[in-house]
C-alpha cells in the first residue's frame, strides 16, 4: 500500500498495514528494559524505614527570658552558646554612645535647673 493509499484508509486498517520504524523498536526495548530493572531493584533493594515518634524537649533548668530594659546596639557578646552562667554575669556589653550623649544632656539640663533654683531662692530670701 503507497503512501497516497494510506492517507485514504482508515486509521485501523492503516495501522495495521504501515510498517514499524527501527526508532519505534528500539523505544520499546528501552522502555522494557527500564521497566524490567525498577522491577528487579525494587525486589532486592533494602529501603531504610522511616518511623516518627512524639517527643519532648526538657531543658536542664528553668529557661528564662532575658531582655533589655533600654534599647541598644550590642557592642561585644561576652559568653558563647551553650555555655552555663552564673546568676548576675554579664552576658553582652552594649553600645553606650546614645547613652552617654543623653547622660550628658541630662547632667547640663540638672546644672541649668539647680541655677535657676538657687537664683529663684536667693531672690525670696
């Protein structure tokens, strides 16, 4: 049957009469034999068991939430992780330069005020 017939046959009989193409071949045997060796591995491979459990964690004392009362940029860290503390040991240093600016503020605005006081007492005396 020529090529001109095959596209006037229906689709059965030109299925039937067309020949298989050596690709088409070799697509089968690599598919089978892929097949035929997941089916061999899964015969004889020996896949670890997976097992999940509930569990707990419990620290080795009471955990405790450790904050700072002033807000602040950490300058250097003073104990590594894991590492057991004291009660009252200093765990980091921070950056006391907006601190020390305020301070200073503080202290010029107490000496402006303890002026004014002395004057205003002065002046009723």
């Amino acid at each position: 049957m020529s090529n001109v017939d095959m596209n006037f046959a229906n689709d059965a009989r030109g299925a039937i009469e067309s020949a298989v193409t050596p690709g088409a071949w070799k697509m089968l045997f690599a598919i089978a034999a892929i097949l035929a060796g997941a089916v061999l591995w899964a015969s004889f491979a020996h896949v670890g068991k997976i097992t999940t459990g509930v569990g707990r964690v419990i620290p080795s004392s009471q955990v405790q939430v450790v904050q700072s009362l002033e807000p602040g940029i950490v300058a250097q860290i003073l104990v590594e992780e894991g590492q057991r503390v004291e009660a009252g040991q200093g765990l980091i240093r921070i950056d006391d330069t907006g601190a020390s600016s305020r301070l200073g503020e503080l202290r010029q605005q107490q000496r402006a005020l303890r002026a004014e006081f002395d004057r205003l007492a002065a002046q009723t005396a």
